[in-house]
C-alpha cells in the first residue's frame, strides 16, 4: 500500500493531521469503532488525558488484532465532549500519532453513549 499526505500550500498546515491521504494498492481496509477511554474492565479513566490515553490504547489493540499498526491509519474521527478538552486530549494523544499524521476530523459533541465518557476516536486503516 502507498499512503501520500495531501497537503497543499493553499490550505492551512497542522502538525497534527493531513488534509487529505491518497491510498494506492491497498489489499485491505480496516474499519474500526469508536474506541472510548475504558479499559478490559468496563471502568472509565478519570479524565479527558487519561480517557484520551486509554481511548488511543484500545485503537492500538484493534489495529494489532488485525496485524496493522498505526502507521496503517489513513483516517481519524475525534469526537471531545468539551471545547476545553482539545488542548489537554491533543498533549495526551498527539504524539501517538503516525508521521505523516492521516487525514483527520476533530467534532466537538453534545455528549457520547455514556455520560461519563468525553472522549471517542474511530479510525480507517489501509494495507
């Protein structure tokens, strides 16, 4: 597979994510759920840096269960429940990031499927 960030000079750069990913000859295509910042035991983790931590943690166990590693995302969905939290979420999760980063969405919600979770990250991958 060939994974080219798209970043043209007329749109703004980040860091963080690429503004576009172009996939060639990709044999597979992973699909991954939200993932949320609880842990095998059902418990959430106390605080959007540790839900963020947790949340990249469990993203990591799905890409190795189908063989893959973060180096395979091509997409992120980053859904926060608080304007505050990206600031915090972004020195929590950011440097779990590939480099080049894939192309990604950053929503800010009225809430998730539990009142207590405040982070949720899906993800493609491509190989």
């Amino acid at each position: 597979m060939i994974a080219t960030p798209l970043n043209p000079a007329a749109v703004p750069a980040s860091p963080f994510y690429s503004q576009g990913i172009e996939v060639r000859d990709a044999g597979r295509l992973v699909l991954v759920s939200g993932q949320v910042g609880v842990g095998a035991d059902g418990v959430p983790a106390e605080g959007v840096a540790a839900q963020a931590t947790q949340a990249v943690a469990n993203l990591h166990a799905v890409l190795a269960e189908a063989g893959l590693t973060p180096a395979h995302l091509v997409k992120l969905t980053i859904y926060l429940t608080d304007p505050g939290d990206v600031g915090p979420f972004m020195a929590a999760a950011g440097a779990s990031l590939p480099q080049p980063p894939p192309a990604t969405t950053l929503l800010l919600v009225a809430g998730l499927a539990d009142p207590s979770l405040r982070v949720e990250i899906e993800a493609v991958a491509a190989a």
